[in-house]
C-alpha cells in the first residue's frame, strides 16, 4: 500500500516536472527537441552597390517552431525584425528567408555586416554575418557614342569612314572587339580596357571607292562577362536621297549623345535631296550644322564651305558652321545636298502658331464642357491629364510657344535604365478631358512630336493639321517611352509651334 503511494506520487511529480521543462519560454509552446535552429544561408557574401538593392536568402529550420528572424547592421540604419508568429499566427518550422534592403544612392560606405539571427519559440537562438561589399556589377556595358545603326559614306577621291566609340561599364570593362567583315585589320580586332571603366576609340578607315556595304559589329564585354552588341551597316556611294535630315546645335559628339531625346532635330524632307529646317533661336551666335546620321559628325556633316560661304560642303573636316545671327526668332533654312546650296529666312515669334485655342496661365478652360465653371489653362507631362498637374510646363517669358520643365531653379534626376511613358497634354484636375495632347512617331526612337486632339479642339489659325503630319500621314496614338542613359539631372524642353521636344541634362 505504501508501495503503491510512492510510486503514484513519484508519476505525479515526474508528469509535473516533465511538463515544467518541456514548455518553452514563448507562450506556452512546447519544445519537440529543444535544439536551437538551423540556419542555411544562399551566400555570406553579396556583391551590391550604391543605390542598389541586395537580397539576403537563406533556409530556416526548427522542430520547435521559429518565432523570428532579425536582420541589423547600424551602418545601413538596417533594423528588422520579421515576427512570424504575428504573420502566420504560430511558430514555422521550416521558413524561407528572402529579404531585400535599398542601399541609398549617396552610401559612401565600402563594406558592411548584415547579422541575420533566428530565435524559436524556446528563445533559443543563432546567427550568421552577411558581407555586403560595394563591388557589384549590375548592368552590362554601354555604348554612350556609337556609329548609327545605317550610315552612309560618299565616294571621293579617298574614301573614307572615320570610326569612332565610346562604351564605358558601371564596374570594369574588360575588352572590346570590333569586326568588319572585308575590312583589311578588323578581321574580330581586339581593344582591351586594361581595368578602366571606359574606353573611347577613333581610328580613319580607307575603304574601296565602290559602292558596296560593310557590316560593322562591336561587342562590349566587363569583367563579369556582361555583354553589349551595337551594329551598323556602312554603305558606300554617291550622294543619295537621304530619308532623313537633322539639325545638331551642339558642338561635340558628347552632347549629341547625352540627350535623352530631340537631339540633333530631325528636319523636314521637302524633295529630293531638298530639306527645310525651322529653328528658334534663343541666343545670337548659334552654330549649326546639318547631319544625315543621329550620334556623331561624320561621316557626312554639311556646313559652310571654307572657300565659298555661300555654298555648302558635306566634309566634317573643312565644314564650318552655320551662324544664326539674331535672337529671339525663327529661322527657316532651306538646304540641297545635291547642288550644295541653302537659303535663310527668319519670322518672330507673333506670326508663329500653334495649336492651342487658349491663353496660358489663364482661366479659359472649360471644365465641364458645359460653361459653367472655366479654370486656369496648362499643359505637362505625364501619364493623363490629371497626372499632368504634377509635371506642368512654365512658359518661356519671351515667348509664348515654348515651354519647360521643371521651372528655373528647381531639379529633375532621372536614373540610369528608367524608362519613361508619358504623353503631354491639357492639366485637367478631375481626369481624362484630353482636349490638348501631343503624340509622337515613335515611343522609344522619338524624332517627331505631333498633336493629337481627339476632341479636336484647334486653335483656327494654326497652319498644321490635327491628327496629321506635314506629309498628310497619320499620327499614330503613341506614348513618349524613352529609355534613360545616364544618370543625371535633365531639362524638358518643348515648342508647341514646332511640336519640338527634347530632353537635355540640365545645364
């Protein structure tokens, strides 16, 4: 009998005890192993950079049940704690991290620890250091100049094609290799960047004075074996018809590289081998010349020959520039490439038109379309006539048809790789009363911007053509989508009589 007392009392006060030790110390859950967790990570060390993102990934294991995981590092201001009993209402057994953190644009900072640390529910716990260096390679390299992808070169007495290239990587650039098939010493001839970031290549080439095309490919490669291809096709002949004519006002192939896009200025094509160009000019003493091709001055640039300034030269080596004397009107300059002669007119800016049928600024907008409420008139940029409160033009102060963004004074950063989609139109604050919009010929190559009322509201003594190019082609309901190439702060410049855009860095 007393036998019989011990041993129930003994089973008592085992049961109690096992029961004691085997809770954990997180609201009662019981341990299973009472082993602290497992932590696999997929790397201890991630290549980033500033202004990058980083993502911290691993497998998490507990029989017990994972109550947490926190992840600090002070220099990143990096705190976090991811509770997932409060996520998933009970301690996990298994998790799969995947955490990223947004390293700020101006971190200086070269290297850093992450410590990633699992609790269970016993409070039982471990961690692993992350290294989180400043090395990362993350975009493949870039030709920031770079022949266009038709170019033409006339036969002369020397035929000749002046090559020229930039191409610069985020990290290194490790080579580049340039191949023109029938070329004598461009048989996959090899430049090496020998640890620098960018590498810039002019070299003359003699080809046949026949008429004949080469094809031209360049391939990019950085030290992480990230790959860039541009290609060409270099046609010898006489002079042709060229389809299309621009206008540079800049003075080195830098600037006609830099602009996100509008520059050079594509031109009308009136006949053959006959284009009109028409240009405000903003400042006395403008140099401009003529180009068939978009990124640099040769091989063709047409300019003012150095023996007879009435007539034009196509030669980029003697060509000098055309001047625009007088500021603060439109110029209208007339070239043919085939008789080598140009004319010039100008008009101010009273006898210009556009084809807005309001007064900037004022309230004339009918907002309802019923005459019951009028509001202040604008035009911007954005994604419908709503967002365009958020990006408004300022007009310019002399004159009325041009207009900019953002006001004087202000700044607009846009990143490397960020791609645009925008159309511009009316400010209308309640949505989609798109009476004044513009459309381009091309979402990502733009060169023309032309309007597009569908309402088709037209101010009456406009000399375009709703809806229509000068050619009487349609224009087409494309949105403005170019690609950004270079990080930097830019400017928005627009003429509504022109229906010229551009977007330029910002001076």
């Amino acid at each position: 009998m007393k036998k019989h007392f011990f041993n129930a009392t003994f089973l008592a006060l085992l049961s109690l005890a096992l029961w004691t030790t085997g809770c954990s110390d997180d609201d009662g859950y019981p341990d299973v192993d009472g082993q602290s967790p497992t932590m696999t990570l997929a790397t201890e060390h991630i290549e980033s950079g500033a202004g990058h993102r980083f993502t911290i990934e691993g497998t998490l294991a507990d029989k017990d049940g994972i109550a947490s995981v926190s992840l600090q590092c002070a220099d990143l201001h990096l705190n976090k704690t991811i509770d997932l009993i409060e996520i998933y209402g009970a301690p996990q057994e298994t998790y799969d991290l995947s955490y990223y953190f947004d390293i700020s644009r101006d971190e200086i900072g070269e290297r850093f620890t992450v410590k990633v640390t699992v609790t269970d529910v016993g409070g039982r716990s471990v961690s692993q250091d992350v290294l989180v260096t400043m090395d990362g390679d993350f975009a493949a390299p870039a030709f920031t100049v770079a022949p266009d992808a038709a170019v033409t070169v006339l036969i002369k007495n020397e035929t000749k094609f002046n090559l020229n290239f930039t191409v610069t990587d985020d990290r290194i650039l490790d080579y580049v290799i340039i191949n023109i098939p029938g070329i004598e010493g461009f048989d996959n001839r090899r430049l090496d960047a020998n640890g620098k970031s960018s590498l810039s290549f002019a070299e003359k080439i003699i080809l046949p004075n026949e008429v004949q095309s080469y094809n031209l490919t360049m391939l990019a490669v950085d030290a992480k074996g990230n790959e860039t291809t541009a290609t060409s096709v270099i046609s010898v002949s006489e002079m042709p018809d060229f389809p299309k004519m621009y206008l540079a006002d800049v003075k080195t192939v830098a600037e006609l590289n830099s602009d996100v896009f509008g520059v050079p200025m594509l031109i009308n094509h009136t006949g053959e081998f006959q284009y009109r160009a028409r240009y405000y000019n903003k400042a006395a003493g403008t140099e401009i010349f003529f180009l068939p091709q978009k990124t640099d001055f040769t091989p063709i640039c047409f300019g003012l020959d150095p023996e007879d300034s009435s007539k034009l030269t196509d030669d980029p080596e003697v060509a000098k520039p055309i001047v625009l004397d007088e500021a603060g009107v439109y110029y209208e300059i007339d070239i043919n490439v085939i008789n080598s002669t140009y004319s010039m007119r100008t008009y101010p800016v009273t006898e210009a038109t556009n084809p807005m049928n309001y007064e900037y600024g004022k309230p004339c907008f009918d907002r309802w379309e019923n005459g019951e409420s009028l509001i202040d008139f604008y035009i911007g940029w954005g994604g419908s006539p709503q967002d365009a409160g958020n990006h408004i033009f300022v007009q310019d102060a002399t004159n009325p048809h041009l207009f900019y963004y953002p006001a004087n004074g202000e700044t607009w950063t846009l990143e490397a790789g960020e791609e645009l989609n925008f159309i511009i139109s009316n400010y209308h604050p309640d949505g989609w009363w798109d009476h004044v919009e513009w459309r381009c010929d091309n979402s990502t190559e733009i060169e023309k911007i032309g309007y597009f009322s569908k309402k088709g509201d037209v101010n009456p003594n406009w000399e375009g053509t709703n809806m229509r190019w000068a050619d009487g082609t349609a224009v087409g309901d494309n949105w403005l989508k170019p690609t950004v190439v270079n990080y930097g702060n830019y400017r928005f410049e627009f003429d509504a009589h022109l229906g010229r855009g551009k977007i330029v860095p910002a001076n």
